[in-house]
C-alpha cells in the first residue's frame, strides 16, 4: 500500500487527502504522520509514479515551493527545504457544523473523519 509521508506538511494533510481522493481510485485514510492510500477496489491499479505526480501538483496549486517530494519504494516523502514548517492559517472562529447531522466541531480533520460516516450507511 502506497503511503504519503508528510510529517513537514501536517496542517495540509486534510487538503492533500482530498485532492488525491478526487485524482486516485484511492481512498486516503490520515494518520498521525502520514497519508494511506487504500485502493477502492483490489483491481484498482495506483501507481507510485502518479501519486507523487499528484502530490507534487497539489503543492504548487498551494503555492508551497520549498518542498521536497521524493519517491522511497511505495512511500512517498514530502520534506520542507527550509526551517519551518508549512502553515496554513485559518480562520479562529469558524467552526464547522455537519450538513447531515449538525454535529460541529472547530476541526476541519475531525469533521472530515466525522462526514465519512455518513456514507457508510
Ligand atoms: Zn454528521
């Protein structure tokens, strides 16, 4: 399974999972440090080559220029060029409420989680 390693990029995992779930036949799980792609169907075809492809479009559709991505087997690295970390701000009071069921919470990643389940059912 082809995993994204993006420890430099935290605050844009949620972003970047996305971008990949609408480009793969994939569906991204995030974790702690990195990003798991699980393939939708096990005839699914993902190769490494797109995926760092993808990332690499996504960050300069963000405008980030001082990443690194480089392939390691079916991992792939995203790593700063410069001291700090990529941050992206956000707004401090907007909190995010479910469109199906009004759950709200203040995290984007914790409501991305959250939408999902949705869908199971
Ligand atoms: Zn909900």
């Amino acid at each position: 399974m082809i995993s994204i390693e993006c420890r430099d990029i935290n605050d844009l995992k949620p972003e970047l999972a996305g971008y990949l779930s609408e480009k793969l036949p994939a569906v991204p799980v995030i974790r702690t440090n990195d990003i798991v792609l699980d393939p939708l169907t096990k005839d699914a075809e993902i190769s490494v080559n797109d995926v760092h492809t993808y990332v690499k479009t996504f960050l300069e559709r963000e405008n980030i220029n001082d990443c690194v991505v480089s392939v390691d087997g079916d991992k792939i690295l995203v790593s700063t060029t410069s001291e700090r970390r990529v941050q992206v701000k956000r707004p401090d009071s907007g909190l995010l409420e479910c469109p199906h069921c009004g759950m709200v919470t203040p995290y984007k990643e914790e409501m991305d989680v959250h939408i999902r389940i949705h869908y199971f059912f």
